[in-house]
C-alpha cells in the first residue's frame, strides 16, 4: 500500500469532519518516537498520538502488559462487572489528584465527555444552573463543551447552543495586563468576576465555574497562581464548584501530575 492510495482510500470512506493535522503522513508501525510509513519512510514524530504517547511508540512493558491483558479478559463494561484494573487505576488517580477528603473517580472516554459529565456533576451537586466559563477557551466539541468554547470555528453552523452559559475574560496578563503590575492585574480581574454576579448572573444561581489552569487552543498561558486562588475563596465563599480542566495540561505535561498544582489550589 503506498502512502498516496491509503490516503485517497480515507477521502472516499471518512468525511472531511475528522480532520487530518499532518497532510498526506500515513503510518504503518512506529517505535519509540519514530514512525514508519506506509513505503518504509522513517518520520520523527512531535505529534506524539496529540500528547498521550508520553512514554513512546510500543514501549517493551507496555505492550506486554496489553497482551497480558488482552489474553485475560478484553472486556466487559464495568457496569456489568466489577475488574481490578478499573478499580486499581482509580485508586491511582485518587492518591496522584487528590480532590479533597474523599475523592471519587469516574473514568470516561474523553476530554469532552469529562467536561460533560463534570458540568452534570456540579448542577445536580449544586442544584443551580448557571456556568461560568472564559474567552479563548476550549473545551471540547459536544453540544454543551461547543457552548464553554471561545472559539468560533469550533461552533460554526452547530447552534442554538446550550443556555446558561457566562463568559468572562481570560485572566491573560501576558495580552490583557495593559502595563499593570501581576497583582494588580489579578485583583482588576478577581473584581470582574464578583461584578459579574451583580451584572450578569447571580452567585447563587451559578453551579460551576470552569477554568483551564494553563489555556490550550488559546495560545498556553498559564492562569496566574494567585487568581486561581482568588477564584477558589470566592467558589468557596459562595458554594460553587470550581472545575479546572487539564485535558490538555495534565499528567505530567507542565512538571507535575497537574498545572494546579503549580498554584497550590485543589479543585
């Protein structure tokens, strides 16, 4: 198979929806962080599978724990049946993102069916409606992650989009600081959001707000540590739950488990 047939053989059967990043790059085996193509071309790859083949290409131990795995039991659905592997990789990420006294874990199948779930978590948690969410953010592609999303070429010809949804200026100093000092800054945008819940929505209608710790699509600049303070005393003083989305920060990606950790907040 050549690269130029696998590649028109994609254009007659996947739609132009499931974007190709990397031109006409076709792979037939990889290792380490190289890639073989379809014609035996050796390719360096930086994409690294979009940022979660953090240990390279068919590493010794992970595939053999994938095949022992896969000779044990491929699966069952843990609604079904309870496995050890479900619940050992929870206990895991439980002790590695503690999210305070007693914290649960639910494993989903992506980034957006995350952010999702963590905004029905906060409003029957809650029992509010109302989100609060920042410019140049993204958060995924479904209907209500489309909604938390700043960007327009993400929503184009998608909506109406899903209603209670509040945008406020991303605490970006780099951009925005206008010659202000950090501190300064900070306090300006933490008095926004308090000003908000006079203006725009009230406090006691708000069931989450939800921030990334360090912005993704948005050009990777990271929240300054002291609003992400500032933010978790007033979701506190107020009772909102405050979500910080790490899809693309997380596990390692910024020097620690998560870019919160950076700030000493807890989500």
């Amino acid at each position: 198979t050549s690269t130029k047939s696998l590649v028109e053989r994609r254009h007659a059967v996947v739609p132009r929806a499931v974007g190709q990043f990397a031109g006409a790059t076709t792979v037939h085996s990889a290792t380490g962080a190289h890639l073989t193509d379809a014609e035996g071309a050796t390719l360096l790859d930086f994409a690294g599978g979009i940022g979660v083949m953090n240990v390279g290409h068919c590493d010794e131990r992970v595939v053999k724990a994938i095949q022992e795995q896969a000779a044990r039991l491929i699966h069952t659905c843990i609604h079904v049946a309870t496995y050890e592997p479900y619940v050992a990789l929870c206990e895991k990420l439980a002790e590695l993102l503690p999210h305070g006294n007693q914290t649960r874990v639910a494993l989903l199948n992506s980034g957006a069916e995350a952010v999702e779930n963590a905004i029905k978590f906060a409003r029957q948690a809650t029992g509010r409606q109302a989100v609060i969410c920042y410019s140049e953010a993204f958060h995924g592609r479904t209907m209500m992650c489309m909604s938390l999303t700043s960007k327009t070429r993400y929503k184009v010809g998608c909506g109406p989009f899903a209603p209670e949804v509040y945008r406020l200026p991303f605490p970006n100093h780099f951009r925005d600081g206008g010659g202000l000092s950090l501190d300064a800054f900070v306090d300006r945008e933490l008095v926004r959001l308090e000003e908000a819940f006079v203006t725009t929505v009230p406090a006691e209608h708000v069931a989450a707000v939800i921030i990334e710790p360090v912005l993704g699509e948005g050009g990777f600049i990271p929240a300054p540590a002291r609003y992400l303070h500032g933010l978790r005393d007033i979701c506190d003083r107020h009772g909102i739950v405050l979500i910080l989305d790490e899809v693309q920060s997380g596990f390692g990606r910024t020097g620690k488990w998560a870019a919160y950790e950076h700030a000493g907040v807890e989500p």
